[in-house]
C-alpha cells in the first residue's frame, strides 16, 4: 500500500490544482465590488447563481484536501532528500499547511451572500454586506498567496541543496516566491 502511495501522491498537486481552478472559476462569475448596488442584489437573487457559487466551494473544498495530500507527500520526499533536522522542509509543510486555512476562509468569505441568500428566504442581502464579504475574501487570498511562497522556497531550497529537483525549476522558484510577496 505505501509503494501505491508513494507512486501516485504526486498526482494530488495536479489534482488539487485543477479542482481549485475549477472552483474558483465557478465563483468569478459573482459581481465585483464596485457593481450597483441593484445588480449586486439582483445577482443573488438568481437561485442559480446561489447554487453555482455553493457547488464551486464544495469542489474548490476538494482541491484544498488534495493539497493536504499533495504537502505530506513533498514533505516525506523533501525530508528524504534534505535528511534531519529538515528545516527546509518543514518549511515547506508548514507553509503550506498554515496556507490552507486562509485559503478556505476566503473562499468562505467569497461565497458568505450566497450562502445566506441560499440557506433561508429571510435573509436580506445588503449591497454593502457583500462588499465586505467580497473585499475581505480577497485579502485573505492575498495572504494565503504570501504564506504559501514558503512552500516554493523551501523546496526550490532543498531542491538546490540536494538536486532533488532539476536545478532550473529549483533557481526558478526563488523569483516565483518572490512574485508571490
């Protein structure tokens, strides 16, 4: 079972990545900030667009425990590589790790007026209250983005340290992280 583990877990970067892309693009569809207040309100009136906001969480969801997947896997090839103590390692788990819930509350935070216009006909939506929502989500992706730079360097460091990686993907990190900040 480990040998099938250890064959296939990479496979949930990938994974992870495509579920998170496909959840997000079901949410972009939502108005922006600086919309009407009437074609904000008109929006998630629309059942549908309540329900294609809901199914987009739910398959961005999957890609986050994809991550998970996806980071303790690079986390034992990392450490297996680098060797104790594995500093930079654990860089890279932990920046990951601690990226996930910011990733979650922004996505939360994305599709806070659609969860409450969906879950009860009481609830009135406020313009305002979904420009909150909506520029509240986008700070946490920003801060999910800088945290998880920590995974890029940690393993672009390991990778250089140890040649784990090709030594162009390992110097191509350093800048990406950097883009990241």
């Amino acid at each position: 079972m480990t040998e099938l583990w250890d064959r296939w877990a990479p496979l949930t970067g990938p994974l992870s990545v495509a579920c998170s892309f496909v959840g997000v693009m079901l949410v972009l569809g939502q108005p922006q900030d600086k919309d009407s207040d009437a074609k904000i309100v008109a929006y998630f009136a629309d059942h549908s667009h309540r329900v294609q906001g809901v199914a987009g969480f739910f398959v961005f969801l999957a890609g986050i425990l994809l991550l998970l997947a996806f980071l303790a896997a690079l986390r034992a090839r990392l450490v297996a590589a680098e060797g104790p103590p594995g500093r930079f390692s654990a860089l890279a788990f932990g920046a990951g790790v601690a990226s996930v819930p910011l990733w979650c509350v922004s996505m939360l935070f994305a599709n806070a007026a659609g969860f409450a216009s969906n879950e009860t006909s009481s609830f009135r939506l406020d313009a305002n209250t979904f420009r909150l929502f909506a520029d509240t989500a986008y700070f946490a992706w920003v801060a999910a983005v800088i945290v998880s730079a920590g995974v890029v360097w940690g393993t672009s460091a390991v990778a250089l340290k140890t040649g784990l990686l090709p030594r162009w993907y390992a110097w191509l990190g350093i800048p990406v992280g950097a883009v990241q900040l």
